[in-house]
C-alpha cells in the first residue's frame, strides 16, 4: 500500500521537458545499479569539460586570477591543488582529475562518497562561475578574467544545479535504504545492480537523473492536479527559429496529459476514493 501512496504522489503534477542532446543512445534504463554508474560517469565528464576556465587539468593547478576568487567564498571542492596561502586546505582536491570513471575501477566504484564529491565540485564551480562572470563585467576588469569568461558555458550553470541537487537526492536514497556502504561497479552481481531494497520513488528518482542527465533543458511544463499551468522558455529560444522545437514540446504536452488523465482516473477508481484522500490530505 505504501508504495501505491507513493505512486499517487508522483502523480500530483505532470512535468514534460524538452531537451536538446548531440547523439540519441535511445537504450531503456538499465539496472539502476547500472544507471547509477552512468549517470556518476556523466557527471564527472561534463566537471571536467567545465573546469578548463580556471585553471590546468594537466597539472591540477589554478589560474592566479582563480586562486584569488576560490579563496572569497568557502564552500564546495575545488578539484586543484589548494593555493600557497589558503587556510582551508580540504577545500581543495588535486587528484580528482586523475582518477579513473567512477565505477570503473575497483578501488573507486561509484559509492555515496563518489556522488558527495560531485555535489562539491559543481557547487564551487557555480560559485566560481557567478563570481567570474561578475568580474568580468566590472570597469577595469583584467584581460585575465574577462578572456575566462568568454570561455565560460553561459547553459552550465543550472546544469551544475541539477548535479548539486540530483547528488543529494540519490545519496539519499542510497542511505534510506541502507544501500550507502555498496560500490556499485561495471560486471558486478545482477541483484545488487538491480537493488532489490528500492521503493517505486526511490526508482523513479534514479529515472528521472538518469533520463535528462546533463542535457539542456529548453523548455518546460508543469501542470498541477488543481489546474495551474507554467510553461518555461529558455531565454534566445522564444523565436521563430525554435518553432519545431516548440512545436514537438506542444505535441509532448498533449500526449502526455491525455496519459496522466487517464492514470489519475485509473487511481482514483482503484483506490475507490479521491486522490486527496488517497494521498493523506484530509484538509
């Protein structure tokens, strides 16, 4: 029963996303064992690629400039080697770069410590981020900063936020369900990739992260069981160049109406009562 109260809570609201992505796998997904590995392994990459601003990947240092901005602010992981006159050395991890995939090697499977050091490093690259673009807006601004921000991604930050928030989410479950001590790794047994311990939310958390991953959201709708409709637009896509794009997003939100409709009837006639009833509101 549980888990049908859970299933009608995820049905509260129907949210449909549009996103743009360079190459379509169009593979179900896997155990989520396996979803975690990847979804650990996609992160990682796209740190990475972000990190090019700041800094050498090649020698895990930091760019003068970037030292002085990471050491104003005092949180996140910055994944080079602290500077000379920092006085919180922890912040700062200079091996992150030289570590296989999560999930890859034995000694480093994809574990709730893995997805903790992602939440880290994309809350202070955002930090980082913010504070460059700011600068680089100021008079006098160095040519240092303002060449580091013309490099910077404009569409990574709330990329970074879902990564911050995805990771707490998913280390979450893992802890509810006493699954925070598993490394999970690629060709390792069936039933603790499949993670027998997980509730319909729990998997449906792990779906979601794993299904939009890091791509680009570019528009999106949310309509709530009482009526409320909010449709977002990314900024530069409100134009006539975008209209297929927004055309496939009215399409989406069509289909997937009709099919949360009928689910929410389908619901409601099982349970034989009505969904506030069924969801513990009896307000």
């Amino acid at each position: 029963m549980s888990q049908f109260v859970d299933l009608a809570r995820n049905l509260l609201a129907l949210e449909i996303n549009t996103v743009l992505k360079t190459g379509i796998s169009a593979e179900k997904m896997p155990l989520a064992g396996d979803a975690l590995i990847d979804l650990a392994q996609e992160y990682y990459v796209f740190l990475c690629e972000q990190l090019d601003s700041f800094g050498s990947r090649e020698t895990a240092t930091l760019a003068p400039w970037a030292g002085r901005v990471s050491e104003t602010f005092h949180w996140g992981l910055a994944p080079f080697a602290p500077p000379s006159d920092t006085a919180q050395p922890d912040r700062y991890d200079p091996f992150f770069f030289s570590r296989d995939l999560p999930g890859n090697d034995p000694a480093r499977g994809t574990t709730l410590k893995v997805f903790d050091d992602l939440r880290e490093v994309a809350s202070w690259l955002r930090e980082m981020t913010d504070r460059t673009l700011d600068a680089a807006r100021q008079p006098g601004a160095g040519a240092d900063v303002v060449s580091a921000a013309a490099m910077i991604d404009r569409d990574a930050p709330p990329i970074l936020m879902r990564i911050q928030r995805n990771s707490d989410q998913i280390n979450d479950v893992l802890r509810r369900r006493g699954l925070d001590t598993v490394s999970y790794l690629r060709g390792m047994d069936e039933e603790i990739r499949r993670m027998p311990a997980l509730k319909t939310a729990d998997v449906v958390t792990i779906r979601k992260a794993w299904d939009v991953g890091t791509e680009l959201v570019v528009m999106q709708s949310t309509i709530q069981i009482d009526g409320d409709v909010v449709t977002r637009l990314l900024k530069g896509r409100d134009n006539a160049g975008n209209n297929v794009v927004i055309g496939v997003h009215k399409d989406a939100v069509d289909v997937s109406f009709r099919y949360w409709s009928f689910l929410i009837d389908a619901l409601g006639r099982f349970a034989g009562k009505a969904v506030n009833t069924l969801v513990g509101d009896t307000g």
